[in-house]
C-alpha cells in the first residue's frame, strides 16, 4: 500500500489506519463484546498485512485493555515491527475530569507498560473539550506536560485529536503539535473539517480522519442508522443520505466504499482511521478501499455532498 508522509514527523502511515477503541472491548457503545482473543488475532493480522498504521488510547476500554491487548501481539511479535507506527493518547482517569499534568504523565506511563514500549511515536491529547484551552495551556497542564515528556524523549511527535473545529484550530495555532486528529467532521455528510484541513497543510502538520462513517450510517444507511456522530439525524441529513446511496447502487458501489474513498483520496488526509474489531473486518475494509469508484458517481454526489461544507445540513 502507498505511504504518506504525516506532516513534518517525517512518518510514512498508510491511508488507512486500524482504529482500536472497540478492540477494548466496549459493548456499551458499540453493541457487542470482543474477547482479547479476537483483539489480539486482529491485531497480529495487522501486523502481517498492508496497513502500517495503528491508533489506540488510554481510555479505550475498560482499564486500558485496548492498549493491553495490543501490548500482547507487540510482545509476541518481539517488538513492534519494522515500519510500524503506533499513536496513543492521553486521557483523565475513567470517570475523571482530571486533566492535569500529573495525570497526563501518569498517563503515558500507564500507555508504556501496557504496550511494552519504551518510547511513544506519538501522543494525542484526547478529547481536549473536556477542559478549556486556558487550563489546557496553563502552566503545570496537560500541554506543558506532554512537550517536557517529548523533550525528554518519552514521546517523539505531540498531537491533538479531538472534535471542535474552533478549538482544535486553537491548539494549531500553538504550533507545538505535528499532528492532528479530526472525527466525523470530514465525511461524505459534513465537511466543516476544511478550514481545520486547510490549516494544517499550510503548518505542515498531519491531518488524520477518524470516524469516515460517522458512526456507521455511512455504512448500513440512513434507514438502519438513523444517527449521526453519537445522535439522532436531522430529517434533511437523512435524505441527503438517501440518494447518496441510491447514486451509489446504481453504480453498484457500497455506500461504505465511497465514505471510505472520499476521504482516502484527498491527498491531504495523510490517514482514515476506521474501527477494527475482527481480523475479517480489516478484510473487509481492504476491499472497500480497492472497489472501484469511477468519477462519474463523483460528480453525481457531489450535489448532495457539498452542503456539508458548513457542518451537518
């Protein structure tokens, strides 16, 4: 699989990264359990296929097993492969409004244990609406903690991964951070990431997209998802919707496969992460990024994709 560089890191990733937070096994949200067998098998399948990209947290699962689980497949593979690179990110305790730059540290080396590592490539500040941006930047907080950990070579590459676009265009702003993490804001549905995207080029800071499917009715379609990034949709999102995916069934494309290929042929996303629970999920998802699209269909969406541009329409 071709590599892209993320940003100024200098880290070839591939287009699509594995997302890990339901390898933590989270059926509260996602509707279904995983065994650590699963999460580790899926995780060594990662490890023997195209995708050089892996993206977890603190937070993800209960107690970190998301983390622990790929610590496992780490340690049975004797280290983490060659070519391999693995994000994590800092999160207050689980029921925690904690964001200080105590927990922060704690939370990298809660990260390092579970994955067996010595060193993190690089380390989002997750979620950072969970505080201000004034207690994010204050002196003895979550930002100044994470630069003196990079500065004393614990992490090698700083990252915000979160969902406003007006605040992460603040911590952009601060230029201390090689690579950011924008979720279900550039999307076949709602493209408001674009001022956050264009920003990001100009800085030479990486741009990685979570969340392509916006919680999946970008795959099952509006009518077996009636939901939209974590809530019901509007009456006009679902129509839109509709005809995004009659367009695409009478190319005969999977509604799935042009979510995923809006935002893997954007050159200026370095990466998609997308949500892997099984080995035959990251199959799967191979194969929608290989089904062919032509620019036909394209253009035909395009009508309905554009008023995403200010948000979800």
């Amino acid at each position: 699989m071709e590599k892209r560089t993320l940003g100024r890191t200098s880290l070839p990733v591939t287009p699509l990264c594995v997302g890990t937070s339901a390898l933590g096994s989270f059926p509260e949200q996602y509707g279904y359990a995983v065994g650590t067998d699963v999460a580790v098998a899926t995780i060594r399948r990662t490890f023997a296929g195209p995708i050089n990209f892996i993206d977890t947290s603190n937070e993800y699962g209960h107690g970190g097993d998301s983390e622990r689980r790929i610590g496992i497949a780490i340690r049975e593979a004797g280290g983490l492969p060659p070519g391999f690179v693995l994000a994590t990110k800092v999160d207050p305790l689980p029921g925690s409004s904690d964001f200080s730059g105590d927990r922060v540290r704690r939370s990298v080396e809660e990260s390092l244990e579970r994955l067996g590592l010595e060193r993190l490539q690089i380390v989002y500040l997750h979620d950072p609406e969970k505080m201000t941006f004034e207690a994010g930047m204050a002196s003895g907080g979550a930002v100044e903690a994470m630069v003196k950990m990079r500065d004393e070579g614990v992490i090698a590459h700083l990252g915000v991964a979160g969902g406003p676009i007006d605040l992460m265009l603040r911590y952009l702003s601060t230029d201390l951070f090689d690579s950011i993490i924008s979720h279900n804001r550039y999307t076949l549905v709602d493209q408001s990431a674009e001022p956050l995207i264009e920003t990001c080029m100009a800085r030479d800071v990486g741009f990685v997209n979570a969340a392509p499917y916006g919680g999946g009715m970008l795959v099952k379609g509006p009518d077996a998802v009636p939901r939209y990034c974590y809530a019901p949709a509007s009456a006009a999102t679902l129509t839109r919707v509709r005809a995004m995916e009659a367009l695409c069934k009478a190319h005969d494309v999977p509604l799935a496969a042009a979510a995923l290929q809006f935002s893997t042929r954007d050159a200026r996303v370095a990466s998609t992460i997308v949500g892997m629970s099984t080995p035959a999920r990251l199959d799967e998802t191979l194969a929608l990024l290989d089904h062919p699209i032509d620019e036909t269909l394209w253009a035909e969406l395009r009508p309905f994709i554009e008023p995403g541009r200010s948000g979800v329409i």
